[in-house]
C-alpha cells in the first residue's frame, strides 16, 4: 500500500524539474568591462550573464590572474574565458566567440595640447605615458622598446593620468572604455574638460568568450552562446553597451525590457 501511494504521489508531482546547467568562466579586473568589486561583475560580465540565460544557462564568475584563466582553460576547469582578443597563439588552445564589443586603444591628452597624428613616427616629439607590462599594439610596442619614442612607464594606471593631468607627460595611451572608466573615478563627478583623447586608435580588437578546443561540451556551448549574442545584436544591445562603455558610463547600459 505504502508502495502505491508512494507511486502515485510522483505521478502527481509531474515530471522531474531539471537543473540549470552552470557555466565556468574566467576573467580578471579590467574595468568597467570585468569588475571584481562590484555584484554584477563588470558590464561584459552583465551581458555573458544575459546572454547565456537565454540559452538556458546559469553562470559562475571566477576571478584570477591572466594567465591562470588560460591555464585552467586548458586544463578543463573552466569552461571559457573573458574578455580575450583572438590571436594565432590562443587559437592553438581555445575557439573564439563572437565579439561582444570591439576595444579601441586610443591617445589621452590634455585638450590644451594642439595635436595631431598621422603616422607611429609622428609621437616621436611627445613624452609618453605607458603602463608596466601593457602591450599597446605590436608596431608601438615595438618603437617603444627601440627606444624611438620618449616613453615613461608607470607600475599603475592612475599615475599616467595623474601626470597627464600635471603637464609632465603628453599622451596616455589606454583602452578608450577604461580609460574614462578610470577618469570618472579619479575625478567624481563630471568628467575633467581638461582631458579628452584623439579620434584616431592605436590598435583596435574585437573582445571575445575563449572556449575549450577539440571539445565537444565546449563546441555545443559556443554554439549556443553565439546563436543567443546574434539575437542581442539584432536587438542593437550590443551596440548600446558599445556606446555605454565609450562615454565613460558603463552603468547606463541596461538591457532593454
């Protein structure tokens, strides 16, 4: 009897419920794209987020160095990686998504500088802020360590700004998005006039999910990501988080209801 009644209560109870699969991704601080301090994550991290529920997925933000993420890709304990840029070197181990949105590395300078570029050769004249360890695009990266252009190197971000806003340095090469990312947070408020950057890049990538390579999980799941980010683009969500992450305001892009 017990037995029956046992049986008739999970006929009742309909079918089993089953569980939202959870997706694994690294990434690292780069604000406002990925930002460990803060709920959401970082804007990007908003949009995987959004992205991935559509197709039917929860996902798990982990934060660690660079580096790590790649390792731990390639080892299987992460099931993709973000915000990379597609290379040779990456695509040796990982498969790339679709971009999300596209990064701009672009000259700060103060507004008072009357300035113009055609040609790499033509900074020469400029006293140039770097950070330690960054790559600005393989052609400055390369007259830079020739010792073609004046450079002064930084072990932080904020130090260029600093000096940029003093006069002691004349450009600042920086990703345009975090760039006035971090000059809302410098300065609170509305953004210094005295600092603006030149329309023309530097170097330009689309930034993208890194899934696992040669696995078949991974392939499925990439399938699925693109299919649901093509449907965000025809909504223009994309580009609105583009615009968002280019006037400084990450948080003024919300998805549309």
């Amino acid at each position: 009897m017990l037995r029956r009644l046992l049986l008739l209560g999970l006929l009742l109870a309909g079918p089993p419920v089953l569980a939202q699969q959870t997706v694994h991704i690294g990434t690292g601080d780069w604000v406002p794209y990925v930002d460990q301090q803060r709920s959401d994550a970082g804007a990007l991290a908003r949009l995987v987020r959004a992205v991935f529920a559509e197709a039917g997925y929860q996902v798990d933000f982990s934060f660690y160095p660079w580096e790590r993420n790649v390792l731990m890709l390639q080892q299987g304990g992460l099931d993709a990686i973000m915000p990379y840029s597609c290379n040779p070197l990456r695509e040796e181990y990982g498969v790339c998504s679709e971009a999300l949105v596209r990064g701009e590395v672009v000259l700060f300078h103060r507004r008072d500088l009357v300035f113009d570029w055609q040609r790499l050769e033509d900074l020469r004249p400029y006293r140039i802020g770097t950070t330690l360890g960054y790559s600005y695009g393989p052609q400055f990266d390369r007259l830079a360590q020739s010792g073609a252009l004046q450079i002064e190197q930084s072990s932080k971000e904020e130090t260029s700004f600093r000096l940029l806003e003093l006069g002691r340095i004349d450009l600042h090469p920086q990703d345009r998005a975090v760039g006035y990312a971090l000059l809302r947070r410098l300065y609170p408020g509305p953004l210094p006039l005295a600092i603006t950057h030149h329309p023309r890049y530097l170097n330009t990538e689309p930034l993208r999910l890194l899934f696992r390579k040669d696995d078949s999980a991974a392939a499925e799941l990439l399938r699925r990501f693109n299919q649901a980010l093509a449907h965000f683009a025809q909504r223009g969500e994309l580009k609105r988080l583009q615009e968002a992450l280019y006037s400084g305001d990450a948080d003024s892009w919300r998805l549309a209801r």
